[in-house]
C-alpha cells in the first residue's frame, strides 16, 4: 500500500485547497462577533505557541468544551478553527481552544505533554464538566489525554465525554509516509503514543469520523473504537474537511455527541 497516498486527505478531497482560507476567514469573523466574551492569547506555558483561546457563552456557563485543532501536528493554530465554538456556545458551554508547537520543533510526545499541561489551565479558567473533542491529530491529542495520570486526578475526574474525530490512533503506519520527514516518529514514539495501546478509558468516548474519507482513516476510527469497547459513528457523505464543521450547529449530531 502506498501510505503517502492513503493518508493524503488533500488529495482525496476536491477543492480541500480552499478550506482553510475559509476556515480562518470565518473564525476571524467569529471573534470579532464575539467582542468582549472572547479572551484571546492566554498563556498555559512559555513557548510562543502555548496558548489558548477561551470563548464565553451568554449567561453562566455549563461547563467546558475543549476543541484541539488538527494538522498532522505540523501545521495551523487555535485562529483557523473559532468559528466551530458557536455550536457548544449556543447551547451554555464555554469553548477553550489551545495551539501547541508543531514538528519538526518538538516532537508528538512532547505535543502530547503540551495538551496535557494545557488543560489543566483551561480548567482552571471555567467550573463544571469538561468535554474534550479534536479533529485528526487533535484527535490523537485527546484520545492520549485518557491515558492514566495523563491529565492530574482532580481534572481528570471532570471529564465527561471525549469526542475524537477522524482521530490518528495507530501512528505506526505514518512511519512509511513522507511526512515522516518532519515528524520523525520512531518505532518507540509509535508504540508509546498511539492511543490504541492505551488502557480503554472509564470516561464516556465517541468516536467521530467522516463516511466518506479515506479507509485508512475509516480503519484507524474503527480501530480505536474496537481496542477501547465504544462506540463509533460515520456519518454518510462527509470527508475529512467538513466533518468537522457541524460544531458550529447546536443542534447537529456531533454538536449533540459531544454535549450529552
């Protein structure tokens, strides 16, 4: 199998060259819109890109959503992706948004330390339950954060639901892609931060992915879901670009999984 070609999501999807100029253009928007119930650039850690976003809804909150962004750990930032808060934020829930340094600079274990540290503060920030949902490699990101002593026990203890969508969960594979070039996954990082070998969580999960994307990231769905005994949806005609985008709806199904 030609693994370049199995993990290539913008070759698979037609016109995916136009999202993310989309995206930010519409999370640039949302912000503004939100005026002073955005609180913007707050530090979790000292490294330029160890900050987090945090979005209020009107009136007293429900508790928190936690939203990690996707780009196979290399690329984008908590800007492009705003707009997905308007789903949980219309119904109570504030929406906290992180960025984390990108490979080749660190490494995925040390982006996984990163989340792990970013939470925590985020948590601090807004009482109640914690919902943590990310998209591809912010996926993989809260998928580890079920890991024991991974998040610490008064934090952890307030999770209540982890959505990963269209999540990396095997990253041996991506060892035989191109990319690995820049992220320099080795047989022990494989091993160590694939979410498949973790013990299965005793919090709630939902995996999220696209019907219509590639299969390997069908399989790593549908993988995940198996080793850990929950439950998986693949939601008919969505790819790897728009599966993400009924957050921004309050009453779609995913807006729906990841609240109740």
């Amino acid at each position: 199998m030609d693994m370049d070609a199995a993990y290539s999501n913008a070759d698979h999807v037609p016109g995916s060259a136009g999202y993310p100029p989309r995206w930010s253009a519409a999370a640039e928007a949302f912000r503004k819109g939100l005026g002073s119930r955005a609180e913007l650039d707050l530090a979790y850690g000292g490294h330029a890109r160890e900050r987090f976003d945090l979005f209020h809804p009107e009136g007293a909150s429900q508790g928190l959503v936690v939203f990690v962004h996707g780009g196979y750990w290399k690329a984008f930032d908590k800007s492009t992706w705003s707009h997905l808060a308007a789903g949980p934020l219309a119904r109570g829930w504030a929406v906290a948004m992180p960025s984390y340094t990108l490979c080749p600079e660190v490494r995925i274990a040390d982006i996984t330390r990163q989340i792990a540290a970013a939470v925590p503060a985020m948590a601090a920030r807004v009482e109640g339950p914690i919902r943590l949902a990310g998209h591809s490699a912010g996926g993989h990101l809260v998928a580890r954060m079920c890991a024991p002593g991974m998040l610490p026990g008064p934090v952890a203890a307030r999770v209540a639901r982890v959505v990963p969508i269209s999540p990396v969960a095997d990253l041996a594979p991506l060892m035989q892609t191109a990319m690995n070039e820049v992220l320099q996954i080795d047989p022990q990082e494989a091993e160590a931060e694939s979410p498949i070998h973790q013990p299965a969580p005793q919090v709630p999960v939902t995996v999220w992915v696209g019907g219509a994307e590639l299969p390997a990231f069908l399989d790593q769905a549908e993988r995940l879901a198996t080793c850990w005994g929950v439950e998986w949806r693949a939601p008919r005609g969505q790819h790897h670009f728009n599966v993400i985008e009924p957050l921004a709806e309050p009453d779609s199904p995913l807006t729906q999984a990841l609240l109740t």
